[in-house]
C-alpha cells in the first residue's frame, strides 16, 4: 500500500515534499485527546515500503502495531529460498453450479447461461450456449437470436404497462421475481450492452439497478445511452445496501426488501434522460480514492475509509408459503402505538419547541423502561444520542431528566458530541461507523434507537430543497439503520410555513415512517406532540406535554447550582385537544364579518394579545389571559393599521364588554372580573385552531365565519 493510500485512510491527508503527513492513530497520542493537527510523517521507502515517524514522539513499534492493526500493513512474513519456484498448477475439475435459460415470447428455449465453479482465484466462469432444434448444445451462440432474460415476462408487463426492473444478472433478477416484482437482464454481464435487445424496451418503463460499485454504474451509463431514445421512461435506483458489489440479490435476502419498498425508491428516483443524467454516487467516488485494496494477509479489522469492505455474510434461505397460510404480521412497537420498531422517525417543529429534551426523553425512556407520556416501552435497550448542537447545555438535560424521572444508573444512553457530515463526507461517516461498531462490541447488545440532532447539524452545508443532496442524506441514514437494525429518528425544524410540514425536500416526507409535530402553546412550556404520518399505525394521535424546570445540584463539580427543563405528560391537554377534534366543542368564531367598530377586530386583537401578553391567574385555575385593557389597545392597534381612528375608552368598554358575552356564549372564551382588574381569554382548543390557519392573523380586516 502506497504512502498516499494510507494517509488518506487514516484521515486529515496532507502531501508535504515527497511524502504525506496524517493523524497518528495511536489512541495515547495528545494525551488521550487524539491528533487533531496532524503530526505523522508517511513516505515511500527506496524498497517500496511505506516509512513512519511521529513527530510527537509516539512510540515506534507501537505505531507499526496499530497501523498493522488497521488492515494498512500486511503482515510480515519469512521468505523461504524456494518461494520464488512455483509448483505445477493443480487442475480442478470445473463443477456445473447454476444455468438459465433464455426463451422466446412463445417459451421455446434459445440460449442458455452457465455458471461453473472453478479452481481458479476468481472462483467461478461463464459459458453460454445455443440450444439447438433437436436440443442439443453447441457452446457457441453464432446466429442464435438474443433476446433479455425472462423476455415473455417483459412483453406482458410492456403492454400492461408496469415497471420493468433491469439488473446486470440473472441471480438478481430472480430475487425481484420472488418478491412480485417483473425483472430482466442481459445475457453478457455489465461489460457490454447487447444492440440487439434494446428494440425489445421500446415504449417500456424501466427502472435500472446497478450494483454496488464502479463497474455497475458505468455499466448504468451504457444502458442509458442505448435506451433512453426508445423507452417510455427510465429511471435509475441507489439501493440502499452497504458493501461494495452489493446488488438487488443481496437487497430481498439480506436487507429484506420488499415490492413495495422496491417500488418507493423507483418513485424517488429522478426520470434519466440521456446518459449525462446518470450520476455516479458521491460515496462511490469517494471510496475508491479512499479505501485502500485488500491484500490476502490483511486482519479482520476495521479499517478508517474502508467501513464498506465486503465481508463475509450467513445469507437465509427462501422462506416458502402457501398463499392459504399468508397473513398480515402484527406491527412490533417500540413505544407502544408511537414508534415502530425499526421504523424512520422524524421529529419536528418550529425553534423553541423543545425537540431536543422531547428527543432525549424519548430516548431515556426506551433506555429505562419509563413509559413515555402514557405509552409503554416495549423491550428497553440502548440508545445512542448525536448531538450535533446544545454541546453546552446538554449535560445540564441529562442531568435534569436523570434527577426528576429517577432514572436508573443501568440504563444505556450514549451520547456523541459532535456535528458530524452524514451528506458527503465519507470521512465522517466512516469514523460515525467505527465509533458505533465498537460501542456495540463493547456492550453486547444491539442498539434499539440511534438519534441525530438535528439534520441541519448533519447536513454538510447542503441544499435542503435540493432532491439530491436530500437523497444523499436520506440513504446515509438508510444505510446507518440497516446495519444497526434499529429505529432513527431524526430531529428536524418545520417550514416557514408550519401547515406544510417539514422544511426541505418532499424525498424526507416520503422516506419517513412515523412523522411527529411539535406544537408548543404561545407563551407557555405546554404543547401537544401530533402524529401527523403514523405508516403502521392511525394518523392524527396527540399526546400532551409539559416542560418544566428541574433544579440541578452541581455542587459536586465545583460549579454552581443551575436548572434546566425535564418532559412531563399533561393529559388533559390531549384530551381537550381530541374533543375539540371530534366536535364534542361545538364552538363556532364569532361573527366578525359584524360592522361594529369593535367586533371588526375583536377575535383577531385577541389572538394576537393571547400569543404576546398572556399569563396564569391561579385563582381561575390557572388559566393564561389577558386583561382587557391589552385586549382594547390590540383593536385600537389593528384600527391604526387600517388607517381608522382609535376608539374611545367607552367605545371600547362596551365593545369588549358585548363581545366578551359571545366569547362565553360560543363556547370558545371566558371573562373574569376581580372587581379591580377584568380578564378575558380564548381557550386552548380555540388557540391551535386559529394557530394551525394560516389566514388567521396575517393582515386581513375580517375573517369568515368557521367552527373552530
């Protein structure tokens, strides 16, 4: 391995002269603290061999042993006098494995495809041969007609209209069958396209997977180039695999995929035009000048830049049903009726909405057991936190939640205090891998939910409403969770406009399994957590919350006492919600298309003094209002906007006074008079309704009349 390969595996490369200079991999350099300004000087010796020194004094052979240890050395071996005499090649007989059979659109066969199993370092070959009129073989297709593999298959799917998937092999377009899917390849591999069966993709719409590496996604372009002038439309799929070579075969059997997963992505995918719109993926290009070749004597250890080496795989067998047997399995929970298992979670809302201690919550309950807000946990287990943002103050939350919910000393909560590039840099996804890799090694256990905070944070400076740097995201942490087997729930902020959901791309709505608003209450710590897309459960569930402020004894680091926030379930705050829902609250806005020189503005003042003057009188059970007096002076406010005089305090009086009277009435308010102060509120289901419109309060006179 080349000085340039090894520096760049072992991360922040920089040539210097003729050599290169990296961070130094022993674990004890900087004092434990790692090399962050690189201090290791790697050159190529005169005999090819690489040379090391650390310019910080790092022991040698302890530096030889780690960087062996990565796989960048291969071991030293004696050299034997005689090596150099090579005996006679052994001949091993070539044993038959699989073949297939190429036919016509009438079933008769034409050609077939074997593949042997050999003595050879490749391990296998390939012989194709044309079957004859009487069925004998001659291994030489000549003027046999080619056609693609399973071709009656396509020409049905052709005229009805479906998706033809077109892999490189045969094994893989098996896969796609088994799962329901229609799929095709050509007889001669991805070196080359064969002209003559590009006629038979005319008017078809095709959907291509390559495989996992270079090869496959040059062979991508060929395919592009011969049939974008005559299909229907063509587009090309990433799968979301993990290991270099990986294909569709290792996607059904491996990562469980499904026909209607295989059919999402196929919608994600950007139409393909003509071969430039083929794009060779950022990961790939990226690996190949990073992860350095394997060598025979290379150790089993995971090498930085190279987490996407194939390694050996115990694949499953088929499992064979009869259809009388096939039944819907049961969705397996996490957090009971909230998050599946193993499910792509989003949680998110506008700033202050407290996501992140909702998150971390969340995540010490699945670590503790704790039900969360009134839903049991099912199957505690650890979970890893990323916290790319709050590095200050997280300490504080931990300690907060720790404290108030007594949570015990066993539970297994991680947290990674870093913002890290899950969009392009293969260097921080591979150093994220490392790190999970050995702290799933070191606990035994597999982890049940990995948490990112937030995706702006692990976005890399991309374009959020770009569809492929969303995609690149999105299958980083596609890949992330199919190796850990675990729930993600990603923490993200709401669109400006907050009745659209999550900002940025629609490929992240798609992708996402359960979505969950936060919608915090104006000016105070309450707020409803909404299931607006529950994938295997019922949409629309909402759960109520408080965040309350926890006292922290920091006495034992020699710092002051402090504070910080801790989630609490309010129930009632659900329950009003639903009611309002169902409309078990037949509260109706009040007219406000009245003339009156007060009911003009009336409901709208009283919004806006709600979200900005409000407050809790404990002798009206804690109810937040407002005084009339604010409520006046935000019609009189609204009158200055429309160029209308303000009004005088009688006016204003009697106005407040009658329209006070329908708050009541309807259903949607209430006033309170102290004899010395006169208060006015709207209740907390009438406020998300005119919170949730997004007319409402946005410079209009009037407002229709709605039931709220």
């Amino acid at each position: 391995m080349q000085a340039e390969q090894i520096a760049k595996a072992l991360g922040n490369a920089k040539r210097v002269g003729k050599g290169w200079l990296a961070s130094c991999p022993l674990p004890t350099h900087g004092q434990g603290h790692g090399d962050k300004n690189p201090s290791l000087s790697i050159s190529d010796g005169e005999d090819g061999k690489p040379l090391f020194k650390c310019h910080s004094g790092c022991d040698q052979h302890q530096l030889f042993h780690a960087i062996r240890h990565y796989g960048l050395l291969p071991e030293i071996e004696k050299r034997d006098p005689l090596a150099s005499i090579k005996p006679l090649p052994t001949l091993t007989p070539q044993v038959l494995e699989h073949e297939w059979v190429y036919v016509d659109e009438d079933g008769e066969p034409l050609f077939v495809k074997q593949r042997f199993k050999t003595g050879t370092a490749k391990g296998k070959d390939y012989r194709q041969a044309r079957i004859n009129k009487d069925g004998s073989r001659s291994y030489s297709l000549g003027d046999c007609r080619i056609v693609p593999y399973r071709f009656p298959e396509l020409l049905n799917a052709k005229t009805a209209g479906r998706a033809i998937y077109l892999v490189e092999g045969e094994k893989a377009a098996d896969a796609l069958v088994e799962i329901g899917a229609i799929a095709t390849s050509a007889h001669s591999g991805s070196g080359s396209w064969p002209q003559e069966i590009t006629q038979y993709f005319a008017g078809a719409t095709v959907v291509m997977l390559p495989d996992n590496d270079l090869a496959g996604w040059k062979y991508a372009k060929l395919v592009a180039a011969a049939l974008t002038p005559v299909v229907k439309s063509l587009r090309i799929v990433d799968l979301p695999v993990i290991y270099p070579k990986e294909d569709a075969w290792e996607w059904v059997n491996c990562y469980r995929g499904t026909r209607q997963q295989l059919a999402e992505l196929a919608k994600q995918a950007q139409p393909i035009t003509s071969a430039d719109d083929v794009t060779i993926p950022e990961g790939l290009l990226a690996s190949a000048e990073v992860v350095a070749p394997a060598t025979p004597n290379a150790t089993n250890a995971t090498a930085p830049g190279n987490v996407h080496q194939e390694t050996d795989k115990t694949y499953k067998p088929f499992k064979i049903e009869s259809w009388q047997s096939v039944k819907d399995e049961p969705v397996n929970w996490l957090v009971q009726d909230v998050i599946p298992e193993k499910s792509f979670v989003a949680l998110y809302g506008p700033p202050a909405s407290f996501k992140s201690f909702i998150a971390m919550d969340i995540a010490e309950c699945i670590a503790s057991g704790r039900p969360w807000l009134g839903k049991e946990i099912n199957g505690t287990g650890p979970v890893l936190y990323i916290a790319g943002e709050g590095h200050g103050g997280i300490g504080a939350r931990i300690a907060a939640i720790k404290q108030h919910h007594k949570t015990p000393d066993s539970s297994q909560l991680y947290v990674v205090r870093s913002m890290i590039n899950l969009r392009s840099s293969v260097d921080d996804f591979t150093n994220l891998i490392m790190a999970i890799d050995e702290l799933v090694q070191l606990i035994g256990v597999q982890l049940r939910m990995i948490v990112i905070d937030t995706l702006a944070r692990a976005f890399g400076g991309g374009n959020e409403n770009s569809s492929d740097d969303m995609g690149a995201f999105i299958q980083a942490t596609g890949k992330i969770q199919n190796r850990y087997k675990c729930s993600l729930m990603l923490l993200h902020h709401a669109g400006k406009d907050t009745t659209k959901g999550l900002r940025g791309h629609s490929s992240l709505l798609g992708a996402v399994d359960t979505q969950m608003e936060i919608i915090r209450f104006p000016q105070t710590r309450e707020g409803l957590i909404l299931m607006s897309k529950q994938k295997d459960g019922e949409d629309g569930q909402n759960y109520g919350f408080e965040a309350i402020e926890v006292e922290i004894d920091r006495s034992d680091l020699g710092l002051e006492n402090g504070s910080s926030l801790a989630i609490k379930h309010r129930e009632t705050i659900a329950g009003e919600m639903d009611k309002a829902r169902k409309g078990q609250e037949k509260a109706v806005t009040p007219d406000v298309t009245d003339k009156g020189i007060f009911a003009s503005y009336a409901l709208k003042a009283l919004f806006m003094a709600m979200t900005t003057k409000s407050r809790r009188v404990p002798a009206i059970n804690d109810q937040l209002v407002v005084t009339r007096e604010d409520w006046k002076e935000a019609v009189n406010e609204l009158r200055r906007r429309n160029d209308q005089e303000a009004l005088s305090k009688r006016q204003g009086d009697d106005g407040a006074r009658t329209f006070g009277e329908k708050l009541v009435a309807r259903g949607i308010g209430g006033t309170y008079d102290t004899k010395e102060v006169i208060f006015v509120w709207l209740n907390q289901a009438t406020m998300l309704k005119l919170q949730a419109d997004p007319g409402f309060g946005g410079g209009e006179e009037h407002f229709p009349q709605k039931e709220v």
